[in-house]
C-alpha cells in the first residue's frame, strides 16, 4: 500500500484540517455510493419509492459539494499549503466535483427508475443495465478505498476498469437498438433504458477521473490523457519503493 | 459592465503571471469554440474532412488543459494569492475543466457526423440539431465575452439561456423518437443523430458551469446549484453600485 507523507505540522489545527477534509470527502463519497445503488436497484426492482428516495438526496451531495469545496479555500487561504498538501487541498476540491456529477448522473437513472415503472412493460434491457451497473459498482467501491487508503495500485486498477465498462457500454447499446427494431412499439420503453444505461457509463468515466485524482494526490503526477498503459509505466517508475 | 480589482502587485511577475493565466484561457475558450462549431457544421454539411479536423484538434485542447492546471498550481505554491486573486486562480482552474469537457463533447459530435457521412441517409434530425447548435453557439460566445471582459450581467444571461436550451433538447428528442417509431429501418441512424444532440446540450450545460465560475471569480458568490430567479437575486444584491 502507499503511504501519502503529508506534511507534519506544528499547528494541530493544520493536521485536524487536513483530517477533516478526508473524512468529509469520504462521507460524501458514501452518500454517492449509496445513490448510484440505488438508482440501479429501483430500476432492477421496478421500486419507485427506492428511486424517489434517491432523488431527495441529491440537495444534500449538492450542499456537500459546496461546502468542501469552501472548506478547501479556506485552507488556501488561511494555510497557504506546499506539496502534498497542497496536492491534498487541490484534489479534494476535484474530487468532490466529480461526486457531485456522480449523484446528478445517479439521480438520472433513478428518473428512468420512475418512467420505466409507470410504462409497466416486459424489462427488456435490464440484464444488460445489471451487468453494466454491477461493473460500475465495483469500480465505485475500490475508488473509494483507494482514496481511504491512499492507495495507487486501486485506483490504477480503478482507471483499467474503465475500458472494460466502455466496452459493456457500445455492446448493451447495440443489443438495445436491435431490441428496438425488432419491436418499434417498444422504442420510448427502450430509450429510457438507454439513457440510464448512459448515466451509468458516465458514473464509470468520473469514477476513472476520481482515480486519476488519487494518483495525483499520492505521487504528484498528472496521468489525465494519457493511455492506461502509460499511466501504468509513469505510477510505476514514480514508486518511492522501487527507486 | 463589472469590474474584476485584482489586487495590484508590487511585483510585475505577480500581475504578469494572473494576465497570462487570462490570455491562456481565453485562448483554449476560443480553440473548444472552433472544435464547437465546426462540429455542428460538420454534421449539418456531411462534412467528414471537418469532422476530421476537429477530432485532430483534441490533443492540444487535452495540454493546455493540463499546462492551464500546472499553471494555477504555480501561482498557488509561488504567489499564495489571497482575495480576488486566488478567486481567479481557482475559477480558471475550474473553468479549464469544463472547457476541456466541451472539447471532449464536440469530439463526440464530430464522430456522430462521420458515422452520418458514411450512412447517407435523409437528415431526418438535422432542423432540431440545427437549431439546438446555434443556440448553445450563442452561449458559447457569450460565456467568453463574459469572461473576457468579467461581466456579470452576461454570464447571468448565459445561465437562463441553459433553460431555454434543455427545452429545445427535450422536444428535440421527442422528434426524433417519433422518426423512429415512423420509420423503424432508421433507428441506428437517428440514434446517432440523438448522440450528438445530447452532446450538443452537454455543452450547454458546461457553458452555464463556466458562466457560474465567472460570477464567483467576479463576485465571490457560489451560485451553482441555486436556481436562476436566486442566482440573480444574489448577484443583484452584491452589485457593488447598488449597494
């Protein structure tokens, strides 16, 4: 596992700063998780009440994207942070805005959750959404333990998953319009699971992006653009433990 | 017309470093514009040569995303800007990002125009993209101006044109989802023609973010995720000659 050296400092107000920044950032991050499990479980389980019930927490990741997001000037501004802690400071503040954009995405999903339960219908499409949001899912998971953690083989991991989503992606895409020339009666029906299907995907690129983030914070480097085995070559030759 | 007092520095490297940090911006706003226009252009004339051009152009937009970022980065450890300052270095960071995501969008745009080019067809579509691109074009315009010049009043009017922009997608879509059910042999078709809508909107939601970093880097208000009436409440209540 990696070790972030942040800066010890003299002030113990400094320390409990930082602390409190991971923590929130972290709490919000649940809160997230929790939201896109939801949204995918309401459309598995037809469950309007599961998808309403993700939709009302969205003011609160919003309120929590603002805060941290002050939380993170205000230590610019009274701190004035160098290295990894400035890392810290900077990373959070992206972090926190790709979450937010992960419960915007998830709230979409829990909409089609709503569409698709008043529409009744035979649930064409959901073995593919299962399977992608499953996938989705577990990158959610080890990105948020690999910001716990500090650790960059996760998120590398992390940015690989992604290509795999991507391809789930075009394929249930595929599937999908096949079912809706089959069956043109069905298309709105079918275009609700394509969106959905989409917000999932997107859930999955800001997940790579939290990633990207993480590596940032632990090692300084910037990997957004590049190719995964690119990054792969730059986290490897940057590792404390092997120079 | 506002007016942004960045804070006058004894050092000219200092006011030299946050008018550079202006001109790079305003730079890359006016090469994601180009990669935005041509792609709607690109669709709209079966243009696979500028479709092209605008997928080459990626790359730069992808560095100067990064070399904007390293920049702020810069001016933070080096100058540790307070007040206005820091406000301009932590919107131009924020509204690199989203620059960087529009480019991202016009991408997908231009490779829905190839694949439309290579289908023939009919320009079942083509009236509502038309339209939908001219509008988020004129946000596009705006947003830099406003930027270019801090101008408060005319970000304000970019965040309301979003609103009219998200009802054009809407029955947009709606459109195109009756093209479908008419004609069921021009589903994979249409659905690309809807790809690229959906691109095209996106952009206009990354618009209203940057016209809301332009109103806290002018004004110090966080107006996201507040609605338009309030947003204007907000800013017309710190308007510096009303108060």
């Amino acid at each position: 596992m990696d070790r972030l050296e942040l800066n010890q400092h003299i002030s113990q107000r400094y320390n409990a700063d930082l602390e409190d920044l991971r923590t929130e950032l972290l709490e919000m991050g649940g809160l997230v998780q929790e939201q896109v499990r939801d949204s995918i479980a309401a459309i598995g389980q037809a469950d309007a009440e599961l998808a309403r019930r993700v939709i009302a927490v969205e003011d609160d990741v919003d309120a929590r994207e603002v805060e941290l997001d002050e939380h993170c000037t205000s230590i610019l501004v009274r701190r004035q942070p160098a290295a990894s802690d400035l890392r810290m400071v900077l990373a959070v503040s992206k972090i926190t805005r790709d979450l937010e954009r992960m419960g915007d995405e998830a709230n979409k999903v829990a909409k089609m959750a709503l569409a698709l339960v008043e529409d009744g219908g035979n649930g064409q499409g959901y073995v593919e959404l299962r399977h992608l949001g499953n996938s989705v899912l577990r990158m959610v998971d080890d990105m948020l333990n690999a910001f716990a953690r500090f650790d960059v083989n996760t998120a590398m991991a992390v940015a690989k998953e992604d290509s795999n989503v991507d391809r789930e992606y075009k394929s249930a895409t595929r599937e999908l319009i096949t079912y809706m020339m089959e069956d043109p009666r069905s298309i709105s029906r079918v275009m609700n699971v394509m969106w959905a299907l989409r917000a999932i995907e997107r859930i999955g690129d800001h997940t790579k992006n939290i990633a990207e983030h993480i590596i940032y914070l632990v090692r300084g480097l910037d990997v957004r653009h590049t190719s995964v085995s690119e990054m792969e070559r730059q986290v490897n030759a940057s590792d404390p433990q092997v120079r």
